[in-house]
C-alpha cells in the first residue's frame, strides 16, 4: 500500500504543478494580488503592454493574461475557468457571460476597433477595397463566422454588396493576419490594430466608413473573482488616461 | 479469456492501478456522454456539413495512413536492418513531429511547403502546385504528424523479426525483394497494423497542424476536429455531437481491427 500513496503523491504534486492553462504574457507579483484578465486575441498586443504598465501604476498588483478568440474565452469562462476580469471583442459574448449573471456589474465599453484589408507589405497586388478581394484569383482569409471578426467581416461585405469567397475561414483574426504576413494569403479582413501591430510585415488598405463596421470591445469584472478590488483597479485603469493612450497607440479608437 | 484462468491471479497492486488507468481513460467520454443533448443528435446528423466534414475526415487520414505505410515501412526497414553514420539523428529528426506543438508543425510546414516556403516555391513556380488551403494540404499535415506512429512500431517489430527467416529463404532461392513480401512483410503484420491504426488514429484526431497549414473551408480543408473546434465557440450543443461522431468512428474501427488483427500471435510463414 505504501506504493500507492507513493503514486497517489506524485499524481497529486503533477496535478497541482500542471494545473494551470496557457497564459500567455504572464507577469507575477511576489506580494500576490494577481488577477487574471480573459482578453480577446486582438487585445494581445495593447493588453501585454497595458499589464505592465497596470503593474507599475499599482504597486504590488498584477495582471496575467489569458488571450483567445472571445467566443472561446466566453465558453472557457461559463465552464468555471477561474478570471478576474472578462475583455470581449464584441457584445454579443459579453452578453454570454452577464445572461448567466456572470459579471459583477455592467460591462463598459472600452475600446472600438475598425476592420481593414491586410496586404503583403506595400500592397504588391494593387488591391484598392473589398471589390477586388472578389476575384477568383486572389487568395483571401477571413475569420470564421463563429468567432466576432468573422461575423463583422461578412458584415462588411454584405453591406459593400460584394461575394468573396475565402480559401480559408481561421479560427482567430491572429490566424489571419499570419497567414497573409508568411505570404501564404494575399489578403485578409482584419482589425485596424492587427495591421498596426504587423508592422512591417504587412500593408493595410482601408475600408470607407460607409460600409465599415465598429468594433465595440466591453470589459467587465467577472461575478466569480476572488479579488474584485484589484480587478476593478484594473478595469478603472484600462478607460483611464494611460490606459486610454495605450489602446490608442495600437491604434484602438475611443469608445 | 476463460481458458487463461487457470494461471495465477494478477498482484492486487497490478488490477488496481490498471482500474485508476481504465477509469482515467473512460471518465472523459463519460463526461463527454453526460453533458451530450440527445435531443438535438438527429438534426446535428443529418445536417449536410457534418457529413461532408466526416467524409473529408475519413479521406484524408486514410490517404495520411498509405502515405505512411508507402514511406514509412522502408524508412523503418532502413532503421532497423542498415547500420549507417547518423542513423540515430537520422530517427530522432524522423520522429521530432510526434513532440513537436502541432501548431508549430504546421508553420514549418508553410515555411517549407508553403507556397514561399524552402520547397514550396518550386513546387509553385515549376508545376503550379500549391498545397495550403488545398486537400492535399491536409494530407500532408496529417501524414507529418501520423508517419513517425508507424515508423517506431514497424522498427520495433522488424528488431524482433528473426532474420534467419529471411536468410533461410535467400537459400532457398527467394530473391531479396520476394523474402521481404512473403517472409517478412507477414511475420511483422501486427506491428504493420498496429502502427497502420496508431497512424490513421493520430491522422484522424489532427488538429494544429491542419488548421495551421491547410486552413480551414467547408470540404475542402474543414476536417471534424477542425468542425467540432469552431463549432464549440457558437453552438457547444453541436460540438460535443460532433465529437461523438469522430469517437463512434474510432471506437468501432479500434475494436474492429484489435480483435481480427492484433488478437492473433504471430505465425513466422516458412517458406
């Protein structure tokens, strides 16, 4: 019996040790007010940048990032995944999350986000708008309709009256923009930050107002966090000032 | 399994650890059986998407399973019976895809098959081949993932194989190719199928590798694990049928082939 606790042991140390999910962009405090922030993949950039600066502002506090497509956090959290504060890409999975009462409050509006085309650098193609994105011969991604850039990029195209046919739906706009910045894509429709953060590996063709759509992102603390405090603390400091200047340098728009 | 009865009872701590294996193995399906909405089971099945994603499914990893098998087996035969310099960087490169993140499988893939890839712009330039977003794609992201399952197996099992078998037929007048058919090709079945299923199985459950390289569109390149991911960001509902569909599948195949082919013991053919 003495080898069965032996392993019961070892199993219980792996489980604990092995326990977490894939946080990237992790960040720690010794003094442990860490919260968890679910942020959507189109965040990753502004977020990462936005934690460290959080860290500094409130001494002692930290936050650690879990980034994915808001469809799949939203799921992630109404399966008990343990986070402090919830930063959707769009309305429609906020409301998953406050529909089951799982948010402490009202979700606030933080950010707005625009759709472009994302090109190879300098736009070699010549693509102008969504028109050309029409021809058979061109290699265009997009999201999948399941996730919140694939349902405003089959917005965009019906609105500007065009049929395009994708070569590939992707999970999460990254996978887009990946794909047309390694070249295997001509072009794809992604967030106007997702182009600013491509820097130079991309090119970025505009998409008219007229026809565009706007992104609204919500934040909200979650219902289940264990520390409200800091997460509210985060939140405040995401619409306030730096928070703001962050987001706009990665070319976010006010709400 | 009664007539083996009559040897010893297996140590208690033996039974008890393999029943923590058998129930660490069979509480996720529960789980999975548990939360499944039978109500809406026909309208997911008959729907037209899901059984052009199955059929796709199916498709590809059998194409991953006879590009396997057609390289895989020489490569193994290499491995076990060739002595040469490097033969053991030469299997860990060989088998660096099995721990390799699919996700990162996938982007090496583009990198050399991708259509700016290493290989992959020849492929373009000179014969107009392009493999990402294309069926093809899939089967070549499954076979990199799948290939190394076989390799190990039929290595393993051509290390065991008596090579005086062979020998004897050589003398007997078999040319070297005719003692590999009908000498060694049977004798090592069980491994060939053990690693042919392992293959076709990982083949079939690919994910990262896929999406990564091949993309993602309704019959071309959407297989169910890539059907059943994005179903799971609008419609749980739909997806855990749809995983269903894909264990249902594997199950009957794994319980099929286990019995007819790897129950056996392995019967040297003389020649």
């Amino acid at each position: 019996m003495r080898w069965l606790w032996c392993i019961w042991t070892v199993l219980a140390l792996g489980a604990t040790s092995c326990g977490g999910d894939d946080d990237a962009g992790a960040t720690s405090s010794p003094s442990g007010s860490d919260i968890t922030v679910f942020a959507a993949a189109s965040l990753t950039d502004a977020f990462t940048e936005l934690g460290e600066a959080f860290g500094e502002a409130e001494p002692g506090a930290s936050a650690t990032f879990n980034f994915a497509a808001s469809s799949e956090l939203a799921r992630q959290l109404l399966e008990g995944a343990p986070a402090d504060v919830f930063a959707s890409a769009d309305e429609a999975n906020m409301s998953k999350l406050t529909d089951g009462g799982g948010a402490a409050g009202e979700p606030v509006t933080f950010a707005t986000n625009r759709l472009e085309i994302i090109t190879a650098p300098g736009n070699p193609l010549g693509i102008t708008g969504l028109a050309d994105l029409a021809k058979p011969e061109l290699i265009v991604v997009t999201c999948a309709v399941e996730v919140p850039c694939g349902t405003y990029a089959e917005q965009v195209f019906s609105n500007a009256g065009v049929t395009v046919t994708p070569k590939s739906y992707e999970e999460n706009v990254r996978a887009v923009a990946n794909k047309v910045t390694l070249g295997e894509a001509d072009a794809g429709i992604v967030y106007s930050t997702d182009v600013t953060a491509a820097g130079e590996d991309a090119g970025g063709v505009e998409i008219p107002d007229d026809v565009n759509v706007a992104a609204e992102y919500p934040i909200a603390v979650t219902a289940e966090s264990g520390d409200p405090d800091t997460a509210r603390a985060f939140v405040d400091f995401v619409l306030g000032e730096e928070g703001q200047a962050i987001l706009a340098r990665y070319g976010f728009a006010p709400p | 399994m009664t007539a083996e009865r009559t040897r010893d009872r297996p140590p208690p701590l033996v039974l008890v650890l393999a029943a923590i294996a058998v129930a660490f193995f069979a509480l996720p399906f529960l789980g999975l059986l548990w939360r499944l909405p039978w109500s809406a089971l026909l309208d997911v099945l008959t729907e037209r998407s899901v059984r052009t994603a199955l059929w796709l499914s199916i498709r590809c990893s059998l194409l991953a399973t006879a590009a396997s098998l057609l390289f895989g087996v020489p490569l193994a035969w290499v491995f076990a019976r060739v002595g040469f310099p490097g033969r053991g960087v030469a299997r860990a490169l060989c088998t660096l895809s099995m721990v390799l993140p699919p996700v990162v499988a996938g982007v090496a893939l583009f990198f050399s098959f991708g259509r700016r890839g290493l290989f992959g712009q020849y492929l373009d330039e000179w014969f107009g081949v392009r493999l990402p977003f294309t069926t093809w794609g899939v089967v070549v992201a499954q076979t990199f993932v799948a290939m190394p399952f076989l390799v190990l197996t039929v290595e393993a099992s051509l290390r065991q194989f008596d090579t005086r078998l062979e020998e004897a037929a050589r003398t007997l007048g078999a040319s070297r190719w005719y003692a590999f058919r009908h000498v060694t090709l049977p004798a090592i079945r069980p491994g060939l199928v053990a690693g042919g299923v392992l293959a076709w199985a990982r083949a079939l459950g690919e994910f990262g590798a896929t999406i990564t390289f091949a993309g993602n569109f309704p019959g071309t390149t959407q297989t169910m694990p890539l059907a059943t991911y994005l179903a799971l960001e609008t419609d749980p509902e739909e997806a855990l049928i749809l995983s269903l569909v894909l264990i249902v599948v594997s199950f009957a195949v794994l319980l099929g082939l286990r019995d007819r082919w790897l129950g056996s013991t392995v019967r040297p053919v003389a020649a």
